[in-house]
C-alpha cells in the first residue's frame, strides 16, 4: 500500500485536509496529530500504513466478528455484485433479501417472523419507533407514540434514534430532537443504589421497576415501546441482573407496551447465540441489528418485527410507509449469507459460549491495580472501569478523564498493540469486544497490555 493518494498527497496529509471522521475531534489532527491509517486486517489483527500490527480489540466497532481476511466474504460480494449488483426492495425483492429473511426469522424467537432490511443499525432503531408507532395507530390506540430508554445508553443518530440515545452531550447540538422519548435508569450494577448493591436481584427488580414508574408517569395509552440493550454498551457494559428482563416483559405485557431488543452490538455471537434476548431468556416484539450481521464486509442493519405487528399490514391499501434504497442490498445480503456459513461451520457461537468463562477471568486479573474498579459483561463483551479510589468507587472529574482518556490512554493503547476504546460517556471504562475467533492466547495479550498501559495511566493524573 503506497503512502500517497492518486494525486500523490501523502494520506494523513489528505485525510487531514479533506475527510470528515465521524465523532471525531479533528483539532488533534489540525495541530499536528497523524490519523492513524488502518490499511489491512487479518484474523483478529490490523495494521497500519507503517506496517505496524495491533490486536483488534473492538472488532472494528462491535462487528468484525468472524474476524478480518476472510476472502470467502469477498468472493460472495464480487459473486453476487457480478449477478445482480442492485435492486431495490421497495415491492420487488431479491433472493439474497429473501433467503435472509427466511433465515433470521429461523434464528429469531418467538414470532418474531417479519424482517425489514436497512442499511445499519441506527435506521433499525428509526425504523422500529415508526413501525411502533404506526402499529398502535393501525389497531385504533393512535395516542401511543411515546418511548422509554435507559440513562447513558447509544441508539444511533438519525433523529429518532438520537432521541432514544441517553446521552445529553450526544444530543445537545442537535436539539430539539423528537419529543417523547423518556429516560430510565439503566442496570449499572457498580454504581447502584448503596442498599442494592450487595443484593443483584432486588437490584434488578428495582431498575426494572423504573419502567413501570416512567409508563404510569406518561400514561400507558402514550407509550408505544421501550428500547433495551440486552447487554448496555455506553457506560461500560451493563448485564441485565437476574430477574430484569422477566419483570420487563410482565411490565410490557401489563401496560401495552412493545419490547424492542436493540441487538446491533450483541446479536450474532457476541453474547453466545445469534440472538441476544436468547442468553437472557425473554421474547421481545422487535429486535434491531446490523454490525456482525456481515461481521461489517458489507453494510446492513434488520429491524425483525413479531407477527402480530405485521398482522394490519396485510391487507387493503396499508402500507409501512418507509424504506431506505440500500436497505437490504443484494451485496450485503449475499455477505449476510456467507457470514452466517462461517458462524455455523466453525460453531463460533458455541466457541464464545465456551471460552468467554476465561476471557472474564484474564481479564478479572486486572482487579489487582488501584486503577481498576470494574470489570463487568457477558460473552466477548466487556468494560472494564477506571476508578480513582477503588474503596469509595470514587470516579475521575472531567479534567481528570479528559487528562487520563484523551490525553492518554486511547493513544497509550493503540501505541502499545491494542486497538480498543476507552470512553468516557458514563463513567471511565475500556471497552472490549474483539472478533469471536480469539482464545487464551489474545486474552494473555490484551491483559498483558492492558495491565503495562492501565499502571503507567496512574503516573499520569
Ligand atoms: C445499541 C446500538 N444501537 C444502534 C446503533 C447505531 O448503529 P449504526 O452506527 O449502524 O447506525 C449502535 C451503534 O453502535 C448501537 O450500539
């Protein structure tokens, strides 16, 4: 790979100068600062335009989870843009579509048989609040349009979905975003209520409690849906506590409320099965995804609603009046296919479900730093939280994680080998969510960079 662009600028140069990356401070790069340039991938491993290699800590962004390199992938993509490279879905289909939706619908629980394409995972969240919303309309309850999500939690971008997201300094530029959508607090164990801390069930029950309060404060013939993760990502990781999403579903089934499982981080093996409201035992009404769809070889996202909300849209003149022209590519779907080939030859789910146990305890092996207050999540998915007094759980003040996050660790981490985040829209935390092919070994090394970096990160406050 040359170091120049066609026009012969060097890269960095032109990607100062010309490109826009996304949630991005590009002062860093205005005041003399290099993007890094990440021009390969294979297995669990990246390199950049120096040659340099770095273990993929975060699996891209939560979806390379068959891991880089893998040409089948590729050989799917050119078959399929060979044959038929673009069609849309607005009232004809194609067999990629087809075959995948048949497919997702096998994977799904419940009935949750019906799969509306997009393009990523944001689009899925935006689509689900409008079908959420055009549903209670169709079955004569019109003033049901109001949402509930939890604190700190990330739904994606589109207006719709941003105001679902529970990140006021995501948001504040953008406001007013669209009205209804209310908060709740999320299952952060570590920061829980003093008297629930020792105690995860009546934590459980309390945070899921919340919901009920926030649907009987709006009224329940105003509220259409609640959004969940099944495993929180912003914040650092949150694992629903025992009971949660039980008591969830009973509150949903009590007020008339739809449950939508925002899966776009933790379906397709992260957690262990295809479907992450699997792991945790509940059915919800809608589940969004995208990301390890493709393990991100090509961009897609589905919403995959239940039967009964599709039920007023099989007859007369109603229609779903929404569609994306790339929702559900014929590329993307042939990659979606050949994806979920790799998944089911190599039992990636099963290698999750098996290796996650040690993936824990390696990690569970930072505890012994004062910096480490936390380690916490399920699968190949975990945060791992920066504390500055680990007895009082005493969190970092904005300067501080500014200090230690921007002005260290992120750039500490990747100079060490390891592309990972550190994050600071909750609490401090690193997040983890490398591709499900790798074992002890990368554990050994991600907790051996981890442990040099996290204890120089000390001296640095
Ligand atoms: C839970 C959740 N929902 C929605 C989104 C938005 O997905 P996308 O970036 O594909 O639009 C994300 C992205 O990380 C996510 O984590």
């Amino acid at each position: 790979m040359t170091a120049t662009t066609p026009q012969g600028t060097r890269r960095s140069d032109a990607a100062r100068d010309h490109l826009w990356m996304h949630f991005t401070r590009h002062s860093a790069y205005e005041n003399g600062g290099e993007a890094p340039v990440i021009v390969r991938g294979d297995g669990a491993y990246i390199w950049d335009a120096a040659g340099r290699r770095y273990l993929d800590g975060l699996a891209g962004l939560f979806t390379v989870q068959v891991g880089h390199g893998r040409t089948e992938l590729a050989e799917a993509a050119a078959r399929q843009a060979g044959e038929l490279a673009f069609f849309p879905l607005w009232s004809y289909a194609h067999p990629g579509a087809i075959d995948l939706a048949e497919r997702l619908a096998g994977y799904a629980p419940g009935d949750l048989n019906r799969v509306f394409f997009t393009t990523g995972g944001g689009e899925a969240v935006e689509s689900a609040w409008k079908l959420a919303k055009q549903y209670w309309k169709l079955v004569g309850r019109p003033t049901k349009h109001k949402v509930i999500s939890r604190a700190v939690a990330y739904h994606g971008t589109p207006q719709g979905a941003l105001s679902i997201t529970g990140i006021p300094a995501a948001k504040e530029a953008f406001e007013p975003l669209v009205p209804g959508a209310f908060k709740v607090p999320n299952t952060n164990h570590y920061r829980a209520p003093e008297h629930l801390r020792d105690d995860a069930k009546a934590f459980g029950r309390w945070a899921a409690d919340r919901i009920e309060e926030a649907i009987l404060f709006e009224g329940p013939e105003t509220v259409a849906a609640v959004f969940l993760e099944p495993v929180q990502n912003s914040g650092g990781c949150f694992p629903p506590p025992p009971g949660y999403f039980d008591r969830v579903r009973e509150i949903c089934d009590t007020y008339d409320v739809l449950l939508v499982s925002d899966e776009v981080i933790c379906a397709f093996g992260r957690i262990g099965s295809m479907f992450a409201c699997d792991d945790f035992s509940y059915v919800p009404d809608i589940i969004t995804c995208a990301k390890g769809l493709t393990s991100g070889y090509s961009p897609l996202g589905a919403m995959i609603a239940s039967d009964r909300l599709f039920e007023p849209f099989r007859a007369g003149s109603t229609s779903f009046s929404h569609g994306y022209t790339f929702g559900g590519h014929p590329v993307s779907t042939a990659v979606a296919m050949a994806n979920l080939d790799i998944f089911e030859r190599e039992g990636l789910n099963d290698h999750v479900k098996q290796n996650a146990p040690a993936f824990r305890a390696t990690l569970e092996k930072l505890l012994d730093l004062p910096i480490v207050g936390d380690v916490r999540g399920e699968g190949y998915f975990y945060g791992i939280e920066l504390v500055k007094d680990k007895a009082t759980r005493e969190t970092f003040d904005d300067d501080e994680s500014e200090r230690l996050l921007r002005g260290f660790l992120s750039k500490a981490l990747f100079d060490a080998g390891l592309y990972c985040r550190a994050d600071d829209r909750g609490d401090p935390v690193v997040q983890l969510a490398p591709p499900l092919i790798i074992g002890q070994p990368e554990f050994d090394e991600i907790e051996g960079i981890l442990r040099s970096v996290l204890s120089e990160a000390w001296n640095h406050l």
